[in-house]
C-alpha cells in the first residue's frame, strides 16, 4: 500500500486553506461594505441538535451597540456602574484584552439603555461615540486613547431624547462622520479635529451615515427625523433633502442605496424608495409594506429582506422580502418580533427579539428556514455578526456569545477546542 501521509497532508492543508480564503472581518457597522451582506460564505448552517457549538459566552455591560470583528479581536461597547465601557476581547477565546471607561448616563427612558452605537475599526484606530456625543479614539491593540472630543461640549446641539445612536463611518482617509446636528459633523480620524459641523437644532435621528456615490456626486446621506438629507462629505454643504418623517420621528433604519435609488424607512413612516437625479429626489413609491425599526433591510438581487413593525403591534410584525423596485410584498413570516437581519450569500441571518436565530433563505419565491436556535434568551434588538466562521450576538443585559459556524472538518481541527462551555 502507498503511504497515505502526502495524500493525508493535502487534504488537510485544502481543508485549513479553503475557508481561510472566504473568511472576512466584520470591521464596522453593518459589515465590510455597510451594506449588512457579508463575503463570507464558507459556514455551514448545518445545525445539529441544539445548534451551533457555543465557543464562549461574556457580559459586556447593558446597551445596544453592535459587535465588530478586525485582525482577531472583536469590540463592542456596554453601561456599567454609571459608565461606558469600550471592550475589546480575543475573538476566539473571549478573552477580555483591554478595556475603558468614562462616566456616561445610563438613559434608560423606555427601554433598557446603554450605549447604542457601534465601534469603528481602520488600520490600527478603533473609533467610538457615546450617546451624549463623546467621541474616542484608541489604539485598536492596546486601549490607549489617542485623542477625544465632545461634540456637546464643543458644538452644543441639542441631543435627542434617546441619545446619538449611529455609529461612526469613514468617508474617506480624512473625514470622519457622524450623526449629530442638523445633518451631521466630520472630524478628522488622525487628530480628532472638528472640521465641518451643520448646526445646532434638534433635527437628529438614530441612524448611521450612509456613504456612496449618486449621479457622479461623492454623497453622504443623513436619515434625520424630518427628512433624508443628502451632503457632501468633504465639506458638509447640503445638496438636496426629500422630506420624511411623521409620529415619533424614531427612525433606527439607515438608507439602503442601489444606483441612483434611495430605500428609507421607519417603523413610524412606512417606507419609500426615491429616485434621485442631479440635486433632486423624486419618490418612486411609498407604502407601510417595510416599515423597519430596530435593523435595518438588506437588499439582495433586487429584493428587501426585513422585519416589518407592524405598527408595533407584535401580531402585525413579520419578517419580509418586499421588491425594491415596487415596494410589492413577495413574501412575510410571524414570529420575528422587531428583530434585525444580516446576510452571507444567499442566506439572511435574523436574529428575533427573543434571541432566536435563524437561518433564512434569501429568495423572493417562498419563506424557506434552513436552521434555527435560541442563542441567547432577553431583548435582542441588536444586529448580529458574521465574522471569520464564528457568529456573535447579543442581547440588551450585554450577554455576548459566540458561536461556532466554521464547516465542521476545519472547526475540528482546533486542537484543543476554544474555551468551550
């Protein structure tokens, strides 16, 4: 018999590679593309018994902000004894590696509180913004603060009832974004230094900025409680606005852009999709079909994938695909809650607000579940991560879990397992 050592080392060597070569970071809200569709597709939604493997399980402190995943380490924000605590943990084992505080208001008016917004990794620089506006920048490694500004303090605006809410995002190597004042600031990531701002009246909302490109023009579109508000990042000068917003004016859902096409949405407002052309935007429809509220729709080879509010009423809401291009529902499942989606492929992660998560077919022929598992138990209003073979999620006390989605001939190869509970 031949020796089967060369044969057994290739085997091996595809084995570790292969989903090595898929794997990505998740390093900023809503993904590598802020578009909530990872390009990771070597998982396996294969689920056995009682789900995935749980790697390992942390408390993180109270709130709401989502996780991010870059060069091994995962980081994440929570509330704990009247302070934010900013987190970076070892993404594989769980690990605590460093952390910080700063004294910070629980906020707890009406739901649990904490801090909402998610962290930002470029390079080396991790990126964070508390509810009141104290914006911080660390060495992504190590903890040490580079530099902080306090927009309240420095600018003054008005912060609304629930805090600033969206997380910090990147417009270009020098110009840092986010949601505060009328449509926004930008700092400078390197120093910190303010270098636009748009003003003091209480016009924000909870969403992220949205980055992109519309008619040739670099865009930066600002979701606010009365309209969606369209700027030039560089500068902050406003090029047009479609007014939007009635009710609580709480809108959570940051745009969904796909061309010169426009989607936004709100659990008060419904939802519509505009046209825009040169310095105007034209509403192509609108309707309650899509009326999102905690996560924000993903949109897939012409299609929305959401969770439906319902007018709040927990009877109502459903998890939805509704055309893009018609605002028509193709399909809709009870049983969500006002949950959150993600997507690998053509398959959506949805994490319910039980802490139920599923994997979901993404296609507009029919409801298809591939697996389900109770991840976590309490309120799960925040979106999950997809990062490296391993999914995260949270719930609103800071329970953060990790569990093991690697294909199971490379999670075998972990000798010993990590940190398994």
């Amino acid at each position: 018999m031949s020796n089967p050592r060369p044969l057994l080392a290739v085997i091996l060597c595809a084995v570790a590679l292969a989903p090595a070569l898929q794997a990505a970071d998740w390093s900023s809200w809503r993904g590598p593309n802020r578009d909530g569709i990872t390009t990771e597709t070597t998982w396996s939604s294969d689920w056995q018994g009682d789900g995935p493997n749980r790697l390992w399980k942390a408390n993180v402190g109270v709130g709401f902000s989502s996780m991010v995943v870059a060069e091994g380490r995962l980081f994440t924000m929570g509330w704990e004894t009247n302070a934010d605590h900013v987190i970076c943990l070892d993404a594989v084992t769980g690990k605590t590696l460093w952390s910080h505080q700063y004294p910070e208001v629980l906020g707890d008016k009406m739901y649990e509180g904490g801090p909402n917004s998610t962290p930002l990794v470029v390079g080396s620089r991790l990126f964070t913004a508390s509810k009141s506006g104290n914006l911080h920048c660390y060495d992504a490694s190590t903890g040490k603060v580079l530099w902080n500004l306090n927009l309240e303090k420095v600018i003054g605006a008005n912060v609304p009832m629930w805090g600033i809410s969206g997380a910090p995002v990147l417009a270009d190597s020098k110009t840092l974004l986010f949601n505060y004042g009328p449509h926004g600031v930008a700092v400078e990531p390197e120093s910190g230094r303010l270098l636009w701002q748009s003003g003091t009246n209480k016009d924000m909302s909870f969403t992220a900025p949205v980055v992109t490109t519309l008619n040739g023009q670099p865009t930066a579109l600002f979701h606010m409680s009365e309209a969606l508000v369209a700027v030039e990042p560089s500068s902050g000068k406003p090029l047009w606005q479609s007014k939007f917003g009635q009710g609580y004016r709480t809108h959570c859902s940051d745009p969904v852009v796909s061309g010169n096409r426009v989607f936004i949405s709100s659990g008060d407002d419904g939802g519509e999709l505009l046209q825009i052309d040169g310095t105007s935007a034209k509403r192509v429809w609108k309707n309650k079909n899509l009326s999102t509220f905690t996560g924000t729709a993903v949109l897939i080879d012409g299609h929305l994938y959401g969770h439906e509010t319902g007018g709040y009423k927990r009877d109502n809401q459903e998890l939805r695909c509704v055309d893009f291009a018609t605002g028509a529902i193709r399909w809709g499942q009870k049983g969500f809650g006002q949950g959150s989606v993600i997507a690998a492929g053509n398959r959506l992660l949805v994490l319910a607000e039980n802490g139920e998560l599923s994997v979901v077919r993404a296609t507009p022929a029919r409801f298809e579940l591939l697996a389900r598992t109770q991840a976590v138990g309490g309120k799960c209003w925040t979106a999950p991560v997809l990062a490296n073979g391993r999914i995260y999620v949270r719930n609103a006390k800071g329970d953060l879990v990790c569990l093991d989605v690697r294909p199971r001939q490379t999670a075998s190869l972990d000798l010993p397992a990590s940190n398994p509970l």
